[in-house]
C-alpha cells in the first residue's frame, strides 16, 4: 500500500472512530481484521500531537461508556437470554479493561530498591564519608566562632 492510500485509509479510521464506529464495523469495511484496525487506530494515535491526544482519549473513554451502558441494559433486560447476558457481560469486561488501559491503570509501578551490605566495604566507606562530614561540619562551626571572637 502505497503512502497516500495509507493516509486515506488512516483518515477514515479517524473520521469512524470519531463518529463512534466499532472496530468491528471499520474492519468490515476496510476488508481487514478488527486487530489490524485497533493497531492501526494505536499507530495513529501514538503519531497524533499530544496536544490532540487527550481529544481522542477522552472520546475513546465516551465509547467505552456508551458501550458498557448498552451492554448493561442487556444484561438487565428480562426477556435477554442467558447466553446474551453472558456474552454482553464478556464483552462490558474487555470495554472496561479497555478503558483502564486508556487511562492508565493497568500501568505497571516502578519501584526502587536499595539493598545495602553492612558487611561489604561499600558500607563501611559509607560510615566513613558521613563521620567525616559530621567531623568537618563541626571543625566549621569551630573556626567560623574563632573569626567571630576575632572580628570583635
């Protein structure tokens, strides 16, 4: 696919994803999977300015609520079957895991350990620099008193 027909195809991504089309529906109509849209809308996204990104994001968030509350009134709806319920409760799961991820929920936590050896040498040099500096912090103190005396 040559660059200009990538471009076209990226625009009307945009142009149905702003317009609430499932991923589903742009897939059918470009003839490729649902997958290979919902990469293609993340490649898009990743080169949108952030600037313009939260714009997305935040009409990515309306969808997955549109959708999870449409699938809550099947899951409530009495005359539903038991296998519509289920599968429009599958379905509410990915819109809402869908949706932490937009917002970063699911993000990993950094951590940072420090693990000190009180045997090693690292520590012991440690010990030393830091009573040094107490030591000379003092020495400090003891010479800016001695200027003092000696001003006045």
């Amino acid at each position: 696919m040559d660059d200009y027909a990538s471009a076209q195809r990226d625009a009307r991504i945009v142009e149905l994803r702003a317009q609430r089309v499932s991923f589903r529906e742009i897939a059918e109509e470009l003839g490729v999977s649902r997958q290979r849209v919902h990469q293609l809308w993340t490649d898009i996204l990743d080169r949108i300015p952030s600037a313009h990104l939260d714009k997305y994001r935040q009409e990515e968030r309306e969808l997955a609520d549109h959708a999870v509350r449409d699938l809550l009134s099947i899951i409530k709806d009495p005359t539903a079957t038991h296998g519509s319920k289920i599968r429009s409760w599958e379905v509410m799961c990915k819109w809402s895991e869908r949706r932490s991820r937009l917002d970063g929920l699911d993000a990993p936590v950094r951590r940072e350990l420090e693990i000190s050896d009180t045997t090693g040498w690292e520590f012991r040099m440690r010990a030393v620099i830091e009573q040094t500096e107490r030591e000379l912090k003092v020495e400090r103190a003891i010479e800016a008193s001695y200027t003092e005396e000696d001003d006045q």
